[in-house]
C-alpha cells in the first residue's frame, strides 16, 4: 500500500514536471515564432521600402533624361532661330521670308534612304501658296511648295530624282554668269547643265544659282550647288558641267521665298 502511494506520488510529479517542460516549451515555442514573424515582417517592410524607393529612383531618372532631351531640344531650337535670324540679314531685301519648321520627311517607296520631300507647318491660311521657292538656312534653294493644306505644306526638294527629271530650273554659273538649265542626266543619275557654250568661262567649283526671268517659277539669286566636273558632249560642239548639290541640312527651319 504505501509503495503503491510512493508510485502514484512519483507519477503524479513526472506528469507535472512534463506540463511545465511542455507549458515552458510551448512558452518558448511560441516567443520564438512571435519573433521570427515580427523579423519576418521588418525583412518584408525593408524589401517592399527598398522596391518602393528603386522604383521612385527609377522614374526620377527617367524624369531627369526627359527634361534634360527637353533642354537640349530648346537650346538647339534657339540655335537654330539665332541662325535664322542672321541669315534673313543677307537675303535679298525684294522678297519676304516667312520661317517654317520642318515637321516631317517623305521618302519615296523604293528608296527609303533620298529624302524626296519635307513638310512644314505653314500652309494657305498662313499664307502660303503653290510653287513658292523654299530655302535653307545657308540660303540655298532647295525645294518649291506642291501641295498645300490649310496649316501644312509640302516641300518637293529640288535635290531629289523625280523633280529634276520633270522640270529643268534656268540658272547662272560664276563670276561672268555663264547661262544654262539644270536638268537630271537619267544615265549617270547626277544633275547636270548641258548646251553650255564652249566660249564660256566655268570652273570647277563655281557656284550655280538661280536665273529667275519673266518665264522662270525660281526667284533670281539663290545658290543650288557648285561645278563638280566640265567636260565636252558627246559632238564636241557644247560643254556639259555637272553639280553637287547640297544634302539636305540637319536645320529644323526653312524659309518660304514670298
């Protein structure tokens, strides 16, 4: 009887030290779970503050590059207006020059790389009208007005194949203004002035302007290009120059010739 009492206190104490090992391991258990999840919260609030911030960085940036394209597009277009209004100092004083921003290009199909026209954005209602002579900022002639919209025009650049092949422009070489047409010459795909006097004093390198006349769509004085090459045609009898024209500037502006 009183083993069997010893025995049952025995047990009695082994069941109450394995509650307290439980309930303390249970205690210990669960501060410890209460703490991995609160770091586990910091390291998820630290990695969302981290994305938060990169993205922010990320958008600043891209922010930065869209206002810094914008300055540099506004300092250039002074640029270019500082240009423009210097060369309108030199322009011949009988005409009128309206400034154009060019706002696109127009190449043809099967040539994706000559650009055959521009457009800018001056049309009727500014007064724009068809077959105006249209010039660079280094007041070269390049192009004449063909298509006209109320705020838009197209410009077909006299530097391109398909206006010089349909329409000759009546011009002037050098000091002592040596006459001719300018025209395409289909076979060597160049421009070209032929029937030129063989008593004609041209170089290479002259400059070849407009002629104007009462007969000529083109206002008289305005630089195209200069001789490239002279040589005889095919009969001897005539000389044939032909001349580089300029390509198409980087300038954003023209000039209408009113």
């Amino acid at each position: 009887m009183y083993r069997h009492k010893r025995k049952l206190k025995k047990s009695k104490v082994i069941v109450a030290v394995a509650v307290i090992v439980f309930v303390t391991g249970s205690v210990i258990a669960t501060s410890y779970y209460k703490l991995y999840v609160s770091l586990l919260k910091d390291e998820v609030f630290n990695l969302v503050s981290i994305y938060i911030e990169n993205k922010q960085l990320k958008e600043s940036i891209e922010l930065n590059k869209i206002q810094d394209m914008k300055l540099k597009m506004m300092e250039f277009d002074n640029k270019q207006l500082v240009k423009a209004a210097e060369a309108k100092k030199q322009l011949p004083s009988s005409y009128s020059y309206p400034i154009a921003r060019i706002i696109d290009y127009k190449t043809p199909l099967e040539n994706n790389v000559q650009v055959e026209s521009i457009i800018i954005d001056l049309g009727r209602l500014d007064g724009v009208k068809e077959y105006e002579s249209v010039i660079s900022l280094d007041q070269y002639l390049i192009g004449v007005v063909t298509e006209i919209k109320d705020h838009t025009s197209t410009i077909r650049l006299i530097n391109s194949e398909a206006f010089l092949k349909n329409q000759g422009i009546s011009v002037e070489v050098g000091e002592h203004s040596t006459t001719g047409v300018l025209e395409y010459d289909p076979l060597e795909n160049i421009p070209f002035i032929n029937r030129i006097s063989k008593d004609s004093t041209i170089n290479i390198n002259d400059t070849v302007k407009t002629n104007g006349g009462d007969e000529s769509r083109y206002p008289a004085g305005f630089s195209l290009g200069t001789i490239s090459s002279i040589s005889t045609n095919r009969f001897g009898l005539t000389l044939q120059a032909t001349v580089e024209l300029p390509p198409l500037s980087n300038d954003i502006y023209v000039f209408i010739v009113h």
